[in-house]
C-alpha cells in the first residue's frame, strides 16, 4: 500500500511539473525552433484554426523577419534581404540541406532531427 502512494505521488508531482512548462504547448500557433543545421534555423507552426502544418527556415542573427533575415520561407524560396553582405550568405549545398529538412519538416507534427 507504501508503494502505491509513493507511486500515485510521484506521478501526481511529475504532471503538475510537466503542466507548467512553457514548451508544452511549442508549435501550436506560433513558430518554434526545431532544429538547426550551422547557422540555420528550422521553424515550425501547427495552425489551430486550420489544421496545417508551416515549416520556415532562417539565418541565426539579430535583425527582423521579413527586413534582415536570411531565410528560406514556406514555400521553400530562398530569400536574400536588400543590404545583406554577400559573406552571410550560405553555401548553396547547406541551402539544398535546409530545403530538405523542410521538406522533412512538413510531413508531420512528429519531427526527428537526423
């Protein structure tokens, strides 16, 4: 009976810990980083609303999404912002890379970093 109580205790600790943390929700309507590959970033969103799964990738670094940001967006088009030197642009074979993890990305909500 000692054990049954140490048991139903623990479990009861364990699912009010896991209930407070802030990744438990990660993904769902908003983007969360997944995985990266070097400098490269692999984002992820499940829309509620819509039940679709949305997959974008970028360059670690400071600056905004859509104005400074080397990424590759959800439609897997690589994108070079005005002003970028050419020394941030990746190589063209961690591009093809990152393309692939997308693809990779976009099957599932499961995702396995390889």
């Amino acid at each position: 009976m000692q054990n049954f109580f140490a048991r139903f205790f623990a479990i009861y600790l364990l699912s009010s810990f896991t209930g407070e943390i802030p990744f438990a929700q990660a993904g769902f309507d908003h983007f969360t980083v997944i995985d990266s590959l070097g400098k490269w970033r692999i984002e992820q969103k499940f829309d509620a609303k819509t039940k679709q799964i949305f997959c974008r990738a970028f360059l670690k670094g400071n600056g905004t999404w859509f104005a400074e940001k080397v990424r590759i967006n959800r439609n897997d088009e690589f994108i070079v912002p005005e002003g970028v030197s050419l020394r941030e642009i990746p190589s063209l074979n961690d591009v093809r890379e990152v393309i692939s993890m997308l693809q990779e990305c976009r099957k599932g909500l499961l995702y396995l970093p390889s």
